[in-house]
C-alpha cells in the first residue's frame, strides 16, 4: 500500500508555490498586529472610560461622606480622651456604621480597573515592540 501511494505521488510531481511560505508568513504578522492592536485599543478604551466614570464617582463619594455624619463621629477621637477610651466599642460601631460602604466599593472598583488596564496597556507596549521591526523570512 505504502509503495503504491508513493508511487503515485512521485508520478504527480506536484510541485509547492515557492512563494506560499512568504504569504503564509507575512499573513500570521499581520494577524499578530491586527491582535496587538485590537488589544491595545480595547485596555485603552476601558482605562479611559473608567478613568471618566471615577469622577463623578468621587464626588458621589465626598457627598456620601458629608451627609452620612462619618466626620462628626471621628470628630470625636479628637475631642475628648476620655470619652473615645470609655465607649471605644459603640463608637467603633458608630463609625462603621456610618462609612458609605457601597460609594468606597464603587470608587475602589473603578480604581482598580483603572489601574488594570492601564498595567495591561504598558504590558501590550512593552511586549509588541517587534512589530516595529521588518519581519525576517527564514
């Protein structure tokens, strides 16, 4: 079976596209930079629209804060020591309580997607610096 198939292969003498090796290179290349491009547009766009919505965030934050009395509870540490000493536990509450815990988790998630991006941006960068150089057909 073997020698027959070789055989026949051999009669066919199909020769390859001397330059199909090229095209198929210069074709992964520019799928990779299509890749790196669409990467870096997409942590670039994220980074900014996060970056957009942090500040409107922060001044629903600073907001939050004024109007929950979180600054009038720590206030208090400062006021009298006597006072902070003895009722420490309520007062620890009291400031818990108080924080605008849904605000901080909203800024802080937006921060961080911020920041993830950004680290992601720097790190396509950094990582596709070949795609400035010729690319070399071996």
């Amino acid at each position: 079976m073997e020698e027959s198939l070789k055989s026949a292969f051999q009669k066919a003498k199909i020769e390859p596209n001397t330059k199909l090796k090229d095209k198929i290179w210069r074709n992964v290349v520019l799928g990779n930079k299509r890749t790196a491009y669409f990467k870096l547009a997409s942590f670039s766009i994220v980074g900014i629209a996060s970056l957009v919505g942090f500040i409107p965030m922060f001044k629903i934050l600073i907001n939050d804060f004024t109007q929950s009395g979180f600054y009038e509870y720590l206030s208090l540490v400062f006021s009298k020591g006597g006072l902070f000493s003895s009722y420490s536990k309520e007062f620890v509450y009291s400031l818990a309580e108080s924080l605008p815990t849904m605000s901080i988790v909203f800024s802080l998630t937006l921060l961080l997607i911020f920041f993830l991006s950004l680290y992601f941006t720097i790190k396509q960068i950094i990582n596709n610096n070949y795609m400035e150089r010729p690319y070399v057909i071996a």
